[in-house]
C-alpha cells in the first residue's frame, strides 16, 4: 500500500527505488493499468494526479526471505507501527473493504 502521488518516494522513503510502477506482461494488461490511472485521476480519487508509471514486464526477482510478508512477521517493529499501520488506517478509512468487493 502506498500513495500513488507521490514520485520517488513513499512516506519517509525516497529515492527511485520507491517510484510507483505497474508492471504490465502484455499489451491488454497495460491497457487496464493506464486506464484505471485515468479513471482515478478524473475522478479525483486522490488530492494530486497519480504518478505510477506504466513499465513492460522484463523478470522478476523475489526479494529476500526476511522481506517476505514483513508487516506480519515484525508488526511491533518501530518503522511498520508508525508507518504501515498508519497508512493502513487511512486506506481502510477511504476504502471500505465493502466497496472494494462491490457490496455498496
């Protein structure tokens, strides 16, 4: 989770390794990412325009092990309670899960 809007960066972390990106595997899929963009960005989902870029697939690599479901594994860790926690407030606020699946 984190702020679309915000470029090369996500809550104290900055740099280019923190720039928002989808990731698409064909051109269907990329269709679907710049259009969704745009439909949030029209509909002011958010209060600036969304700077995720739209980026072709090239590999995956899997993080490390102790990367690996993180917020589960260290919920007290100082950096996850007052960042994700918080941002998770927020989302949960904004996007009630009801409307995420369609039930309002």
């Amino acid at each position: 989770m984190h702020d679309p809007t915000q470029l090369n960066r996500q809550g104290p972390d900055s740099g280019t390794q923190y720039r928002s990106a989808i990731f698409y595997a064909d051109e269907a899929q990329k269709h679907i990412a710049e259009a969704y963009i745009a439909q949030l960005d029209r509909t002011h989902a958010f209060h600036r325009p969304i700077v995720t870029r739209t980026e072709p697939l090239k590999g995956f690599y899997a993080a490390e092990d102790y990367h690996q479901d993180y917020l589960v594994h260290h919920p007290t860790q100082p950096y996850i309670a007052y960042n994700e926690c918080q941002r998770s407030r927020i989302f949960d606020a904004r996007f009630p899960i009801s409307t995420l699946i369609g039930l309002s």
